[in-house]
C-alpha cells in the first residue's frame, strides 16, 4: 500500500512538471512572437509584467547596489 502512494505522489510530481514545461514553452513562444511582429513596447511591458506577477522575473535580481 506504501508503494501504491509513493507511486500515486511521483505521478502527481511528474504532471506538475509538465505543466510547468508547457507553461514555460507557451510564454517563450509569446514572448517570440511579440518580438517577431514587432509589436509594441506595451505588449513587452504587458509581458513583463505578467512574468513578474507570476514570480517568474524580478526586475531587482542581479543589481548590484
């Protein structure tokens, strides 16, 4: 039975990670694809702003004080 649950938890484990990757690959596209059509600076800072809000940029990481 211990199994059964460690193997039900790996298989919860693995889908998050794919949905994390497929998340990851439609923002890279999206991004791609606001740069290709040169779309404007307000789709890049609508953009950006999205990422920051979700937690995946900080625009304070790496300056230096």
């Amino acid at each position: 039975m211990n199994q059964d649950k460690e193997i039900n938890e790996l298989k919860e484990m693995l889908a998050g990670a794919q949905l994390t990757e497929e998340n990851l690959k439609d923002y890279l596209f999206e991004i791609c694809d606001i740069i290709h059509m040169q779309m404007s600076l307000k789709y890049q800072d609508m953009w950006v702003a999205r990422m920051i809000e979700i937690g995946l940029y900080d625009p304070e990481e790496g300056l230096e004080a």
